[in-house]
C-alpha cells in the first residue's frame, strides 16, 4: 500500500483530492477546464508564466500567470462522469470559477467550423447530472462568466456566438451519429433534428454537468468552445478556432478577478463586472 490512508466516504491520498491530485493552495480559484490532458501544454504556451501542478489519469493540472491574472487549468476527460468528479474535487480544495474550454459539433448551418460557442445553458443529455437533481433543475451557465466571455471574445475580434448547447453522454448514439455497423434507433436517428428545430446551436459533452454542479454548489461557471465539425453541412477541421477559445477564456478571467477585487466583500453581481470592464478597456 502506497500513501496514507483516509476515509472511504471521502477519499484523499497524503492531503490531496485523490483523482485530481491536487489540494487547497495547489492553484487559483480560477479554472478553466479543457477535456484533453493534451491541450494543458497547448493553454500553458498562452500564459506569461506556466508550471504543471499534478497528472492523475485523465486529470492533468498547471498553474501560471496570463497578463497578471492568477489563473489555473485542468483537464476533465471526457463526459459527464469525470467532469463530475473533477468539478466535486476541484470546489473541495476552494476553486470559485470554472471555464470549459472545449470543441463542439455544430447542428445549425450557420454556425461555421472555427468560430466559437458561449453556451448561456446545456441541455442535460449528459446523464451524470441526473444523479444530483430532477430533469427540471436548469443547466445554466453563470451570467458573470458569459458576460465576461462575450466582452471577451468582442475586444479579441473573434467570431463568436452566444446560445444553448447540448450535452450528451455519448460522441456517437448521443449525437446521431451511426454507431458500429450502423446501429441506431429512433431517439438517436431523430435528437439532431428535434434539437435543431429548438434553435439549439451544438453538441459537446461536458457543460451540462458542470452548470448544474455549480448552480447546486454556489460556485461560477461558463463555457466557451471552438466549432470543429458542422454537422449539417458535414465539415470537420480538429483543431479548428481552438487558439481562440483559449485566448478568450484566459481574457475572460484577467476580466472577472479585475471585477473581483474591486467589489472586496460585495456579492458578485452584473454591474461589477461591466463596470471592471470598462475599467480594463476604457470604454
Ligand atoms: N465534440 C463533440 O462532442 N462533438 C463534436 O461533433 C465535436 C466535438
């Protein structure tokens, strides 16, 4: 047996959150969360200073500085099950805010590969939230930080668009694509289309779980993702608008600390931020 032993209810290895590895102090509260473990490097590259922190299974994490913000990033894998227990671990050792910085399939045509998505909700396709409140409960994204990722994505002159995204549990069934030799059935042949005809603008996998955790929890959280497939039109490009949406959550969290220091002891709210804002760009 390696480490010391803790409790099974809550488990943790020498001080440390025993998935992410990480414990109170290791980073910031501000947190931007890609799936990939690979696109921590691709995100420290952005950063004015950068240092790996820790990396546990699919949970890689670094610390650093991007134009004087305090800022921190951690990879959650993909899916609902492992963003749950990194956003459950992550809030156990203090981190306050949390941005996905993800890629998404676009389901309407004019939502091109490359340009990016704030999702303001996510519709719960994701199964994971379902084991912490009713399918009534919203999965929504913190108004603070979609404030912060459109002022954002305007001064960085990105192309970007704000609207509802789908969270589901699966890349394939879960997004109407055929699975092993073709296998479908109704639900998954027909969730595009229905969801198109919501207006909803993409698929991806993680924010629905992590909006509802943080509206449970109290804590802040947002979304911004780069359109790497078109599923109408049938495009794929990876890599496509990732830089972007990394530079915009980065911006986006330089944006929310100015609006957090300046309000010491006051409750977060709109008019702090747009106020910080026009601080940081003199509109
Ligand atoms: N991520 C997804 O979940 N789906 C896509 O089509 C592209 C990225």
């Amino acid at each position: 047996m390696t480490g010391q032993t803790s409790s099974a209810r809550a488990p943790t290895v020498e001080g440390k959150m025993y998935h992410i590895m990480l414990g109170p102090g290791d980073i910031p509260p501000y947190v931007l969360l890609p799936g990939d473990p690979g696109r921590i490097e691709q995100i420290m590259e952005t950063w004015d200073e950068a240092s790996e922190v820790a990396f546990h299974r699919e949970y890689r994490s670094a610390r650093g500085v991007y134009r004087g913000a305090e800022i921190a990033a951690v990879s959650t894998g993909i899916g609902g099950s492992s963003t749950a227990i990194a956003i459950e671990e992550l809030a156990r050792i203090g981190v306050h805010t949390m941005i996905r910085v993800g890629t998404t399939g676009a389901i309407q045509e004019d939502v091109k590969v490359g340009s990016l998505i704030i999702a303001s909700a996510a519709v719960r396709y994701d199964g994971a939230s379902h084991e912490y409140a009713p399918p009534e409960y919203p999965a929504s994204a913190s108004p603070e930080v979609v404030l912060a990722l459109v002022e954002a994505a305007r001064r960085l002159g990105v192309d970007y668009h704000v609207g509802v995204v789908a969270s589901t549990a699966t890349f394939h069934l879960g997004q109407s694509r055929p699975g092993y030799r073709g296998y479908e059935w109704s639900k998954s042949r027909e969730r595009i289309e229905d969801l198109r005809r919501m207006g909803v603008l993409s698929f991806e996998m993680e924010a629905a779980t992590l909006f509802t955790l943080a509206g449970l929890y109290g804590l802040r959280a947002g979304c911004v993702c780069a359109v790497i497939a078109n599923r109408i039109t049938d495009e794929f490009v990876p890599g496509a608008g990732v830089r972007e949406a990394i530079m915009v959550a980065n911006e986006a969290v330089r944006i929310l600390q100015e609006a957090d220091r300046g309000k010491a002891g006051m409750t977060h709210s709109i008019t702090d931020l747009a106020e910080a804002v026009r601080r940081l760009y003199g509109d």
